[in-house]
C-alpha cells in the first residue's frame, strides 16, 4: 500500500514543503509531487561506498525489482562495536552485506547497483509506512536514517493530517 494504493485508499497528497536538516550535516524534505519519488543519497568515506544516490518514482515493480532486495549492510571494521553493544545478534552474510574498506567480502556481491543506498531507501519506506497511509510527495533525503525518518513522519502528521 505503500507504493500503490489498493482499493479506497485515499493517499496523503503532499501540499507544502516540509523539511530540516541535522548537525552533522544530515539533510531530509517532502516537497508535493503527482507521484511518490524518492530521491536518496549517502556519502562514506570508504571507496566501496563513497557517494551513490538513487532517484526514482516507487511503483510496487520499482520497489520489488530495485529496493527490496537491497540488505543492510556494516562496515567490517565497525562488527566489533557493534557485537560489544548486544546488537546484530541476527546477522550473518546471507542478510547482511559486509562490507570492506576496498570491496565487499569476497564471498559477497551486490545484489542490485549501488546497494547501500537502495537499503536506505528501505529504511526510509519502511519508516514512512508508518503514517498509515500511502504518500504522494517527493522525498529528498541525504546522509538521512531512522531518527530523522522518523521525526519527518511526526512533522508531516502535524502538518499535513491537520489540514
């Protein structure tokens, strides 16, 4: 329902800008559009990601062919700390992509171009699911995850679901 409603699913029609930025330099807005788009970017400072940016209208065959097979991925060098907090109790290199300064590991490869930031497109549609109901709007989001993801939805229910 997210991508395209089914039935007398009446989506929420973006009609102002809605957007802010965060400290380290993190940026992400709706702005109104006819259709849904995304148009997501990251930056790292490892060569296997570096910058990389999706854009695209989400339909339900963009999202199945190009999003959701896109795994989370962690920097190898980041496993550590990340086991030392309890977290990534449930990953393993079937569900998870790891990935090297250089390359991912050898027994890995992308599974669709560009991975890491479709992955983040998936983060962001799934935090956006949480509004209830599809959105038409344009979403741009850079060096964006879940908190910010989120406080988008809270702003965009003050803002939009008051109207």
């Amino acid at each position: 329902p997210l991508c395209e409603p089914e039935g007398d699913i009446t989506p929420l029609t973006v009609t102002r800008e809605i957007a802010f930025g965060s400290p380290d330099g993190g940026y992400i807005g709706v702005i109104p559009s006819d259709t849904f788009e995304i148009t997501c970017s990251i930056k790292y400072d490892v060569p296997t990601i570096g910058s990389q940016v999706f854009e695209g209208v989400m339909s339900r065959d963009t999202f199945i062919e190009a999003i959701a097979p896109a795994r989370t991925f962690v920097l190898a060098s980041e496993i550590g700390e990340i086991r030392k907090r309890g977290l990534g109790r449930g990953g393993a290199l079937d569900n998870v992509l790891v990935i090297e300064d250089e390359a991912p590991l050898p027994s890995q490869v992308f599974r669709v171009p560009c991975e890491p930031v479709r992955h983040k497109v998936l983060d962001l549609m799934g935090d956006l699911a949480t509004l209830g109901v599809p959105l038409r709007g344009r979403i741009v989001a850079y060096r964006s995850g879940h908190r910010m993801h989120l406080e988008l939805v809270r702003r965009i229910r003050r803002g939009l679901l008051k109207d």
